[in-house]
C-alpha cells in the first residue's frame, strides 16, 4: 500500500536559515571575469593567445586586460557606461571582454558587415562612451560616427600582424592607450552578478535592431555549459572561426579561459589559414555556421591539409545536408550541431547523440541528425508551446508550435524596450519565434520562424521543409525558400539556389526533383539560379529574398 505524506509548506524551515546568511565567505556573484584571474594565476606561461606571429601568455593576457581596464577607467568610463568595439577576431577583441567589464562598463561588439546607419543607430541607443575601431573598418566607423548624436572617445586598432592603411580617425592607437593603464589595477567582481555585461543587437531585418542585455550570471553558468557540452578540456586549442561580435563569440571568449585554452585568432575566413592553422597548432575545437563547414570542404585540393588529430566543430543554424556531414566526418572533424539566438547567449539547445542511435541505418541516423535537440545544462527550461494558449504541445513531432526556453541563459531583457522585452518573456517563457514540434523522446525540431512560413491557398508550407529536399539534389551549395506574392493562391514558394562550382541542374529539373518528394502544393513554382545573400555570420538573409521573389 502505498502512504501519502501531508506536504509540507515552502516555507523556508527556522534551523537551515538561522544564522546561515550570506556573507563574503561563502557568496560571491558569478562572473567569467575570474577565468581568467584563475588561468594567470595556475598558468601564467601556457600560452593564451595565438595571433599571426604574436603569442600572448596567460601572464601577459591578464596584465593586459587590467591595462585596458586602468586606461578607460582614467577616461571616466564607469560602471554602466557602454563601451563600442568594431574590430575583428583580434587580440584587442577577447582584451576588451574583459577589460571593460573589469570595471563594470558593458561591452557591445558591432557588427563588422553593417552599414553605417544602422551603426549609428546603436551608438547612441546604446549611449556609447567609447569606442575601439579597426583600422580597416575606419571608413564604416567614420560614416557612422558622422550619422550618429553620440560622440564617444575614439580609440584606433592598428593590427600589427594585418597592417591597414585605412584612415585614423584618432589621435590615440590602442597599443599606445592600454600602454598608459596599470598591469596590476584592482578591478572589481561586480557587486550583483545580475547586473549587464555585454549587448548584442539582433539583425533588425524588420526595423531597428533590439539590444539583447547579457549579465555576469548568464555568461559564466553558458562557459561551463560550453566546456561541457563541446567537450572543451583542459588546454584546448581554440580556432576563432566564429565572428566575436556575434553573440560575444558565444560567450567562448570566457569559455576557452576556464580550461587555459589557446585563443588562436583568425581574421578573415579563409580555407587555407584555417588548415594552416588547425595543423600547425593542433587545433582542438572551432565553430561556426555551416559556411564554415563549406568553405573547408570546398577549398582547393592544394589549400586542404590532412587532419591526423580530433577537431571537435560546434555548427550552428540549419542543420547542413547529409553529404556535408559525412565530408566533414571523413576529413577528420567531429560534429556537434547546435541550436540558440542572441537571446539565449548563443547555443543553448544540444543534439546529444545517442549510442543506441548508431544501430539505425544512414537514413535514420540523418533524420536524428536534423534535430536541434534537447535544452543545454545551463537552460533550465526548453519546449515547445502553442503561444495563445501557453500549452505545451503533444509530443508526436508534428503538432506545430513555438519554441520557448526559460533559464538562466536568457537575456536580461531588450534594451529601453520594455514592451518588446514583456512581449518576448509573456507567460514566464521567452519566445523564440521559431515554429518546431516536439518529439516522444523529447527532442525538439525546427520548422520554421514564425515570419517565414509560407501561406499557400490557406495550407501552411515550411521553408525549411521545402529546402530540405532542395538541399538532397546534388548540383545544390545553397538554397532559400520564400514566399511569393501569388493572386490565386495568396502566396507560393520561390526557390532561391546556388549551384555548386562545375555542378549544372535546370529550373524544371528541380522542381520534378520537389515534385518527387513533396506533396505537390509545397513545391516551388519559381526556381532562381543566384548567389543566395548571407550575413557574416553565415544565416541566409531572407529578407532580402523576400523583396526579390516580388519580382522573381
């Protein structure tokens, strides 16, 4: 028989609260901040930073970061005072990580591919006091500082190792400036691990941007998730494929301290720096979009190199085709596909392979590969809802739904926008605005974003469903699906493709190929053969596509 219990009340019991408060002792706020404190203090001679023909120990990284904190301290740049960067995957990039939080500034790293008013636009949404500008984005920074009400100090980055001609636009270079801090300033852990570390604005393809508000708290619980789920250990070897300025890096500018890895930094993404790099430096880890994954595959035979050790790749975004995958398995990666936005810090969701997965055969082994996954330890909540009524929907991986998360590795909220910031958190949970069923085993799979489903004659058509099967046709690089405005049907799928160097298919060969494969009134009826817009941080611009196939 089983005996039922009376519950007993939340409340707190007397004996465990008595005189056990928190004191200095045994709270302290989270922070990455310490990382790195901890890494020149355990290994103050491995080297930390990889950058050309610099090397920067972990001695010399965090006397260096203290200076750049010292420095902009001196400049009145305080707690709560944003600082702006506009560099690339640099070592001025991971300093300023931490040098300005050191001093309880916020860092917001700019997009590099932006234009000028929308840069502009975030200066002086986020009242930028100071900004450090590479000299080979000086004319971007230039026209935006023109546009833009705020006038910050102007800081110029001149990367020895990438010399640029471009035009100062200062009268201080960042050598000289971080020279003049002191290598053993005091900074200070933040007094509340809730206050904000970092912005990061989101793609504004439907009006101005949103800030995204990290704090201390989110983005040192997303490095041990980081660490873990990629595999991280100790003295990793990290390849800075991914843009910094793109969610902090995801948060890896901290992640790769806590294990005293290697930052080995990398400007441009280039094929044969790349495999230069992985094989001179026995690089461990590296991600990116799955435009990294092409530009490796892709290279020619005389930039590849062969890869004789482990090299773990984090891919983000749609999930590549299968062909890429096993490229990539056969040229001696090893894949872990990842799934978050800027609101959730970067990656927050994990397709852990199952062991009992190897058993299926390649199709179901595809199939669990297309999966995003299950929530990241760092996120305490992850499913999917049907956003009116906040129920979650039956785990039959068809129900259609909103993805929503809920943790710790959410944003503090969109900066002075309290209305956004409420219409993302309605119900307790953020909503991602991506469509996505759940699975029996709780997985979940993308569809859609909510803005790119396509309404054909009153039926729902997944884009990604639909790219998918254009994807399986070999000749196929790239391809987007969109919308079209149709008189009879409402709206009907345009494909956009990018063919492979050498590879030749036809329109109506590409559509008999969806014919085969689709339920006919989800193939697209327009099929153009273009070089498909992305971002630099390789996310297919629909937005873009949807103003071309107005007249496609």
């Amino acid at each position: 028989m089983h005996i039922f219990t009376k519950r007993r009340s939340h409340m707190p019991s007397k004996p465990y609260d008595d005189n056990l408060g928190k004191n200095p002792a045994n709270y302290q706020p989270l922070t990455p901040l310490q990382f790195l404190q901890r890494a020149a203090l355990a290994y103050p001679n491995h080297v930390a930073i990889i950058h050309g023909d610099q090397r920067f120990t972990y001695g010399e990284f965090y006397d260096r970061c203290r200076r750049l904190a010292s420095a902009l301290a001196a400049h009145g740049i305080g707690p709560g005072d944003t600082v702006s960067v506009m560099l690339a995957n640099t070592p001025a990039m991971l300093e300023a990580h931490y040098g300005v939080p050191m001093i309880g500034a916020v860092l917001h790293t700019i997009n590099t591919r932006l234009d000028a008013p929308i840069v502009a636009f975030q200066f002086d949404h986020a009242e930028t006091k100071l900004l450090i500008t590479d000299r080979e984005f000086a004319p971007l920074s230039k026209a935006a500082l023109e546009l833009a009400s705020a006038k910050p100090i102007v800081i110029d980055y001149d990367d020895p190792e990438f010399p640029q001609t471009g035009e100062r636009l200062s009268a201080v270079e960042y050598e000289e400036f971080i020279a003049a801090g002191d290598p053993q300033f005091a900074w200070q852990m933040p007094d509340d691990e809730w206050n904000a570390i970092s912005l990061n604005y989101t793609s504004g393809t439907t009006g101005n941007p949103k800030g995204v508000v990290y704090h201390h708290r989110g983005a040192a619980l997303m490095c041990y998730a980081n660490n873990l789920e990629a595999g991280m250990g100790a003295h990793a070897v990290y390849l800075w494929t991914l843009p910094m300025f793109h969610c902090n890096g995801w948060c890896f500018p901290w992640s790769v301290t806590a294990v005293a890895g290697t930052h080995v930094c990398l400007r441009w993404v280039r094929a044969k720096a790349m495999y230069d790099a992985i094989i001179e430096h026995r690089v461990t880890n590296l991600s990116g979009a799955p435009i990294v994954m092409a530009t490796l595959l892709n290279a020619p035979d005389d930039e590849k190199r062969p890869i004789e050790h482990r090299v773990s790749v984090n891919h983000a975004a749609a999930p590549p085709p299968q062909a890429v995958m096993d490229a990539m398995t056969e040229a001696g990666f090893h894949l872990t596909h990842l799934y978050g936005l800027t609101e959730s810090y970067g990656p927050a969701v994990v397709n852990k392979w199952n062991v009992e997965w190897d058993a299926l055969d390649s199709a179901g082994q595809a199939f669990k590969r297309t999966r995003q996954g299950v929530r990241y330890l760092a996120l305490e909540g992850l499913t999917v809802m049907d956003p009116e009524t906040m129920q979650t929907v039956p785990a039959d991986g068809v129900t259609l739904g909103e993805v929503m998360f809920r943790g710790n590795i959410v944003m503090k909220g969109y900066l002075k926008n309290p209305v956004a910031t409420a219409e993302a958190f309605a119900g307790g949970w953020f909503h991602s605005g991506d469509l996505g069923v759940l699975h029996p085993d709780g997985y979940i799979q993308l569809k859609d974003r909510s803005k790119d489903v396509i309404i054909s004659g009153g039926e729902n058509i997944s884009s990604i469903e639909v790219e998918d099967v254009i994807y399986k046709h070999p000749s196929v690089a790239y391809c987007a699906v969109v919308a079209k405005p149709d008189d009879r049907w409402g709206e009907t799928p345009c494909a956009f493709v990018e063919l492979r160097p050498g590879m030749d298919a036809s329109v109506e060969e590409l559509i008999g190929w969806c014919r085969e494969r689709l339920a006919h009134y989800k193939c697209p009826r327009y099929v153009v053969f273009a070089e498909v817009p992305r971002t630099s941080t390789g996310k297919i611009q629909k937005f873009k596509l949807r103003d071309m196939a107005k007249n496609a």
